[in-house]
C-alpha cells in the first residue's frame, strides 16, 4: 500500500487550489480542515467510515455533526471536500492531509508552525513577547503554539520542522554533563 503522505499530496494541493479558485480564506480552511483531521482521527469515527453498513451519506452526516457540536459548522467547500474522501475512501488520510495543506498555506505565506515546549505554562502574551526574538533566531516569521513539558525544569524549547533551538535548563545539564564526563 502506499505511504500515507503520497496518498495525501494531492487531496492537499487540490484543497488548496480549491480554495484559491473559489476566493476562499486559506486562514478558515486550515482551521475546518484541523477539525474534521480531529474528527477523522477519532478511532470510532474510522469503524463507522470503513463498516460496509453505513453509506457515504451517513458518514458524511455525523461528521458533520460532530463537526457541529464542536462549535463549527461546514462550509460548501468543506462538504464537498469531505465527500470526496469519504466516497474515495480516504477518510483515514484527513490528518495527513491537514498537515500538508498547512504547509502549503505556510509555504505561501512565508512562515512557519513551532512548537514552543515550556517547563510553565505560556499565556498568549509571553508568546507574542518571544514571537519576534524567535523569527529572527529561525529568519521567518513563525505561528507559535505552546505545548507544557515538565521535564524540562526550566527555560523552553522550541521545534520548527527539522531545526531545534533548545534553551531549557534540562538541555544545559546534560551538556554540563557531557563536558564532565569528556
């Protein structure tokens, strides 16, 4: 069977044409398309898709009202994208998907996502303070999200695609205790 990746390309590129063609707002479909790879994850969600009883219409109805009772509702564009896996059975590839579209949205609009690992909890302030200081270390401008790891002691980490800037106390240990031991 083929990678999950290659099977996702192109459901991601032709969303993301989609959205251009229709004038759509790339910003509100990474986030409809973040909920339903959320609903799509959802073990009992791919019993239901993959059960030879339910039609494609049923699925498409309850995810689109789990959708719903997540506080969203589905565009024409978003059902319409959603039959498409669904009737292609290719529900199982929607996080895949999410991932890439975002990265062709970032590619576009020159950024990035990072994962800011903190050993404290980050409120929405102190991000915004390390936004800045952050783009310049990484040189673009960056989409922050902060996630807690309490085994860092202290300071932060933070992840962008391949590349690691790591300033936690927990780091600097180790190199101390590498320096030690050399």
């Amino acid at each position: 069977m083929a990678e999950i990746a290659t099977i996702a390309r192109p459901y991601a590129e032709a969303l993301f044409k989609a959205c251009a063609d229709k004038g759509a707002s790339l910003d509100d479909a990474v986030s409809w398309v973040d909920v339903l790879a959320a609903v799509a994850a959802d073990p009992q969600m791919r019993q239901l898709a993959d059960s030879p009883k339910t039609t494609d219409d049923q699925v498409i109805d309850v995810v689109a009202g789990v959708v719903q009772a997540r506080g969203a509702a589905l565009s024409d564009l978003a059902r319409n994208f959603l039959r498409t896996l669904v009737e292609n059975r290719r529900l199982e590839v929607l996080p895949e998907v999410a991932v890439q579209f975002r990265t062709l949205v970032n590619q576009r609009n020159g950024s990035s996502d990072a994962l800011v690992y903190s050993a404290f909890p980050l409120d929405q302030a102190a991000l915004q303070a390390l936004e800045p200081v952050l783009a310049k270390r990484f040189g673009r401008k960056l989409n922050l999200t902060a996630q807690l790891d309490d085994s860092l002691i202290g300071g932060i980490r933070v992840v962008v695609g391949d590349e690691v800037l790591d300033t936690s106390v927990k780091a600097r240990l180790e190199q101390m205790k590498a320096t030690l031991t050399a």
